[in-house]
C-alpha cells in the first residue's frame, strides 16, 4: 500500500499484489490527493499511471480548491513526461493513464452537463493539454433504474455508465473517471451490476458491493508488454473483500 498523510478522506492510497513488484511508487511528485507511479514496458517507454482524488463540490475546498489541485496534476504529469522521454530509443514513447474520483461529470459522456461549469472547462482543457482520451462507458440518454446492495438491504438508481450513487436518494452520476493517452490498450468496466453484466454474468460477487460505500468499483484492465517478474496473477483487489472481520484487523 501506497498512500500519504495518513487516514483521512482528502488523500488517496493504492494497493497491489507483492509480485507487482515493477509498479513503482514516484514519490518526487504529487501530493496527498495525487500518487504518481511507473511501469516499464519491453520495447517502449513506460507506462505513467496517475491516481487522483479531486476535492468534493462542498464548501470546504470550493472551485478555486479543485482547479489549484488539477493545475497540480497538471504541472506533475509534464514534469514525469519531460523526465521518462529523455533518452528513448527512436519510435519509442511514454504513455500515461489517470483514474481516480475526479468529482466532476464530464458533458462528453452524453449524460447532463455537470453542476460545476467552471469544473467542467478545467477538466476539458486539461485533457487537451495532454492529449488524454475519455475511457469511461458513455451515458447517452438510458434511464436511471433500481440497483440492489445486497449487503446493505438498500436500493439505488443508477445507469449503466454511473460510478457514484445517492445512498439516501437523488441522481447518480459518472465522477469515477478514467483517461489515457491514445496508445493505451484499455478496457474499462464499471462494476454497478449494470454495465459490467451487459454481456455475461460478472466474475466478482456482489461487484456493486464492493467498497461498501457509495462509489461503484471501476476497473481498467490495460494490454501491454509489461515487464513484471513471475506471475502477476489476474487481480490486486483481495478475494476476501466482504470479510468485515479480516478488514476491522487490518
């Protein structure tokens, strides 16, 4: 486990298996909110994979909060790119993948346009500025339905593309996001019981459960040529996460 500060809610952590071992922390950047890491890749420049939480639309951070911490993540991402494309091979590249609670709704995926405009035009001109691709499932116009949480005896409303529900009720929205420049191969699913089943049951039970909170877990399977020692196994998130008793001793 990687993580800054501490726990409490205005950082992130990231987890992953030992045999991970090629996953490295760049602890030279970011901050509480922001956990920068590395993978190389045969033939290639790296993989850069940022892990964001942006401030909640509350009026502890305000506007100004989450546009200073994106103008971070900003200013981060250029410097890790100027530092991992010196001395690359000819044809080879540096790639970088963001995901994170981003706390906002981008209008591109086709759903209402966020509450937060000013939000909005950051994040647009951000992923201009470092020629990022939206990854997340689109929302078009497909209507919010009943999502059972099973562990939780409760219902929620959410879509297909949704990866944040209203526990005691109102609209779901797609704040989870996921962005890549384009020479990432990606899948992305969004474990609501809803998008993730779309095709065939979903291999992880009670996958709208995960987390128990009121994110959905989101999934980016990525393709490359990794350089990892051993087998790296086919998941990072623990079979035992519904053990209540095995996290309260963690």
């Amino acid at each position: 486990v990687v993580s800054r500060s501490g726990q409490h809610y205005d950082r992130c952590a990231v987890l992953w298996t030992k045999q991970l071992s090629a996953f490295t922390h760049i602890p030279s950047a970011g901050d509480n909110r922001r956990l920068h890491h590395m993978i190389p890749r045969s033939g290639n420049g790296p993989l850069l994979v940022s892990f964001v939480y942006l401030p909640t639309d509350n009026a502890t951070h305000g506007d100004e909060g989450w546009c200073t911490e994106l103008e971070s993540l900003s200013s981060d991402m250029s410097r890790l790119h100027e530092q991992f494309s010196q001395d690359l091979v000819e044809g080879a590249r540096v790639d970088h993948l963001v995901l994170g609670d981003m706390n906002v709704q981008p209008s591109a995926l086709g759903g209402v346009c966020d509450r937060k405009p000013v939000r909005e035009r950051a994040r647009s001109a951000f992923m201009c500025r470092h020629g990022l691709h939206l990854l997340n499932p689109g929302l078009g116009q497909t209507e919010a339905v009943d999502v059972q949480l099973p562990l939780r005896s409760k219902t929620v409303r959410a879509r297909p593309g949704d990866t944040h529900h209203q526990v005691a009720g109102g609209s779901s929205r797609a704040i989870d996001l996921c962005a890549a420049t384009a020479g990432v191969a990606r899948v992305v699913t969004v474990h609501n019981s809803l998008h993730c089943q779309g095709h065939q049951p979903c291999p992880l039970q009670l996958c709208q459960e995960y987390t128990c909170g009121d994110h959905f877990l989101v999934q980016v399977d990525v393709y490359d040529s990794f350089v990892a020692p051993g087998n790296c196994g086919s998941s990072a998130m623990p079979g035992w996460l519904h053990d209540r008793e095995r996290w309260s001793h963690m």
